[in-house]
C-alpha cells in the first residue's frame, strides 16, 4: 500500500473512532439528563403525594374507593422516597 493509501485509511479510521467516542458521550449526557428529570418530577410530586397522604391517615377513607385511593397514595408515597 502506497503512503496516500495509508494516509486515508489512517484518516478514516481516526474520523471513526472520534464519530463513536462523540456518540457514547452524547448517549451517556442524555441518559444522565433524563435520569435528573426524572428525580426532579419525582421531588415535586412529593408535596402533593405527602400533603394527600397525611390527610387520608389523620381521616381514613369510609368507602372501598376511598380506600383504594388512600392505599395508592401511600404506595406512591414510598415509592417516590418522599418522607
């Protein structure tokens, strides 16, 4: 293979390596940007998810959907860590 042969190949499969090494970061910011916008939503639910959760334990629910709402609330309560 001539210089210029080699040249090219080197060129391409530097333009290569830097095109993937681009794609992991930017797939790697976007991952950790949409985990951040998740706990973000999930920290403000949690005023209301807390607000509605201590009113349905200091008065309990008298029919069975008011019960199903209040066991919902709870559960959405631990699941988003609120305190």
């Amino acid at each position: 293979m001539t210089w210029r042969g080699w040249h090219v190949l080197l060129v391409v499969l530097l333009t290569a390596v830097v095109t993937f090494t681009l794609a992991l970061v930017s797939a790697s910011r976007s991952a950790a940007l949409s985990e951040r916008a998740r706990d973000e939503s999930e920290r403000r639910w949690c005023g209301v998810v807390v607000a509605l959760d201590d009113a349905y334990r200091e008065s309990q629910p008298q029919t069975p959907a008011g019960r199903r709402i209040a066991d919902s609330i709870a559960q959405l309560r631990t699941e988003f860590g609120c305190p």
